[in-house]
C-alpha cells in the first residue's frame, strides 16, 4: 500500500498523531524540539486529509518522548514533558476520532515511559519499570508517582485507582471491564492483580514461581502483551542478543485468574533480535492473539534507502486452533 506516511487511511484511522523535529536546537532546552500535529481524514482535502495546530511539544531526550494510544472513539496522546524538563506535571490529551480535535487536557503525574491501556471503563495508565518521579520527590508525594490510574472522557481529573506494591508494572492489559498488570513484590517475586469493574475492585491472585519471567513492557512503544479473559494474556518471549542465532521466539500464555504460565507454541526468530527488554507488538481481538515480527531495517548514511533484511510477519494465535501465520 502506499500513500502519504501522514495520511490517517494509510493505518486504518480516522486521526493520527504526526511527531516531528520541529527544531534541531532549542533555545530554551538547548536540545532539540520536537512537535504533534493531528492529522485528520477528509474527503474533501487535496491528500485525503487535514493536518491540525501543534498540539503538544517535547525535547529530544530518550525519555521524553510523546506517546499514544487509540480507544473508546479517541486517540489519546501522552506527553511526559510537555514543553521542556522542568515542567511540573505531564499532560494527558483526548482527541477526538470524529472531528480530529482536542477536546480534553488534563495534568497528571509526571513520569516517563508511563504504558497506556484502553478498555469499556476509560484510559488506564501507569509507571514501567522505566518510569520513575522527578527529583526531590518526599516519601509521601510518591504514591502519586507509583499508582495506576483511571481516566473516562468526562472526568474533570484522572483517579488514582491502585497503589502499585513495587512502585511500577511490568505490564499491563485492559479489555472490557477488566485491567491486569505485574510488579514486583517481597523477595523479587512477580505479583499477578486484577482490577475488576468500573469501581476498579482490587484481587491479588498470588505471586509466579521462582524463576520465571512473564516479560517486560517499557513504555515508549506498542505495547508486547495483550488478551482478554476468555483467552488470557499472551506475549511472546524474546530469546535476546545472548541466544544462539537462530534460537526460536516461544508464545507465552499467562493465565487470567492465577499466576500460572505456559508456552503454547514457538515460531522462527526475526532475522536480528536487538533483546532489549520486550517482545513484537501485540494486541488482542475477539478470540485471538496478534503478534508483528517486523524485517530488520538497517539505515544507511544520506538519502539511500534502507537495507531490509526479512519480511514483516503477522502471526495469529488462536486458543482453538493452530499457530498461523497471515
């Protein structure tokens, strides 16, 4: 397919989140500046869409970066520092799928790598294990930094709905009226909890074996873990740069309702595995479980193009049938 890269209908979308290097120096963080811009499909536009004001602005920095997520009729955009480092707060935006405009903004704690989920009770957010509080941060200030959070389109604040034991997840996962996420609790073990409802009751389903390792989401991109409670949460295990090549990914399933993991099946290794801390994108639809092993891009100085190793490989995973791959 090919198309304008800014053009909404090129992803399936009606809006799109346009970030670009809008300076490559700023005065005021003596870095450079980057810009969003929602771009919005319109039939009657020249390219098929429209391209909206900046809406938001961060520094270059490897934690800075604005982050977004699509649901409940929105695209929801994160900026962790919007307009530079020393703001006190992050910004949640709203906007929205029909008009391409923002119609909310709220200020909510600051931290970096924050991961984003979606489901039929509003946006829910939280710290990674990448994730942090700014500086001079007292002891009692830091539940504000290491807590789960709710937004729904009308709220005037987010609510803070779970006190997170370790302070961060390792994941997390929304679908219908139900969020999972993992941290870190006694003694290094892993701790599995679910938030029931729009009320966001808190179960403790107990903590995985010793030894185990359930995956890492660290925010910054698509998220690695996804499901729902017909089919439970899936990731798929990256064998990292220390595995023999050729060391094949393993599909994990992680159970919905108790701390218990399986490998369901395995599938080729992508032709580079970089093995920093997280596995393919995912998501999950209706009774299975999507995964993207993209081809290895190696970008090569001035304006050639890029060298492709591989073919990007979607696979499905479906509790009632085989591995497949599309």
């Amino acid at each position: 397919m090919h198309a304008n890269c800014g053009d909404p209908a090129l992803y399936g979308e009606q809006v799109l989140a346009v970030s670009y290097l809008a300076q490559l120096v700023s005065r005021t963080h003596g870095v450079g500046e980057f810009a969003v811009r929602i771009a919005h499909v319109d039939p009657a536009a020249r390219d098929g869409y429209t391209l909206g004001p900046v809406v938001m602005t961060y520094p270059q920095c490897s934690d800075c970066d604005a982050q977004w997520i699509y649901g409940d009729g929105s695209l929801w955009l994160y900026g962790p520092y919007d307009g530079g480092l020393s703001q006190p707060e992050s910004e949640l935006l709203r906007v929205s799928d029909a008009t391409g405009k923002v119609v909310h903004r709220w200020a909510i704690p600051q931290n970096a790598r924050e991961l984003l989920a979606v489901d039929a009770d509003g946006l829910w957010f939280a710290p990674s294990v990448e994730g942090g509080f700014p500086l001079h941060t007292t002891a009692s200030q830091r539940i504000r930094y290491e807590s789960l959070y709710r937004v729904t389109p009308g709220a005037k604040t987010p609510l803070r709905a779970f006190t997170i034991p370790s302070g961060n997840a390792l994941w997390l996962v929304a679908a219908d009226h139900t969020v999972w996420l993992e941290s870190r609790g006694a003694h290094g073990r892993f701790e599995l909890w679910r938030l029931q409802g729009p009320n966001a009751t808190p179960t403790f389903h107990g903590t995985y074996p010793v030894n185990t390792d359930q995956g890492v989401d660290i925010g910054e991109a698509p998220p690695t873990h996804a499901g729902n409670a017909t089919i439970g949460i899936y990731y798929v295990n990256d064998p990292g740069p220390a595995s023999p090549p050729g060391t094949p990914q393993q599909i994990i399933r992680l159970s919905p309702d108790a701390p218990t993991q399986r490998a369901v099946a395995t599938v080729p290794a992508p032709p580079d595995v970089t093995g920093y801390g997280a596995g393919p994108p995912a998501v999950a639809l209706g009774h299975s479980f999507y995964f993207l092993d993209p081809p290895l891009l190696n970008y090569v100085s001035g304006n050639r193009p890029p060298v492709v190793q591989g073919q990007g490989v979607l696979y499905e995973v479906n509790p009632s049938r085989a591995v497949r791959a599309k």
